[in-house]
C-alpha cells in the first residue's frame, strides 16, 4: 500500500521532468527516485508537494509573492539561462 503521493508542480523541463507528473510513494522516496532530476535543477525539489496540500499549491504556485510562485518563478529562469 502506498503511504501517500506527491506531484510535481514546478516547470515542464523536456528531459528532466514533467508538470503534473503523480508519484507514489513517500516525500523520501519521491526525492530519491528524483534524484538525477533535483541534481541538475535543486528547484525542483521544491516544487514536489504532497495530495494532500495539491489544491492549495496550485493556487500558492500561481499567487504572486508565495514561496512556491518564487520557486517556480526561479525556476523558470534558471531553465531559460541555461538554454
């Protein structure tokens, strides 16, 4: 049985990750599975959030000066230098 999911709420990057994108399974876990991912962008990690608190991250990350909308807005152009 599954303890719990997480989603991914930050920026599609092609290659690395995709928004919306359900994981079972622990924060740890998640994290874990993750890990290539969060080595290239550290912000991704900030960007998992639990089933649980979904429905109100989604409007965090789309709220400007929340502390998910400056992770995701970091982010952003984070994947934009680096193209």
């Amino acid at each position: 049985m599954v303890d719990t999911i997480h989603v991914y709420i930050g920026q599609s990057i092609r290659g690395v990750i995709q928004k919306g994108t359900i994981y079972p399974g622990t924060r740890a876990e998640v994290e874990a599975f993750l890990e290539s991912a969060i080595q290239k962008y550290p912000r991704i990690k900030n960007l998992i959030v639990s089933g649980e608190t979904l429905a109100a991250d989604r409007i965090s990350v789309n709220t400007p000066g929340t502390r998910l909308n400056t992770e995701y807005d970091r982010l952003v152009a984070e994947v934009k230098k680096r193209r």
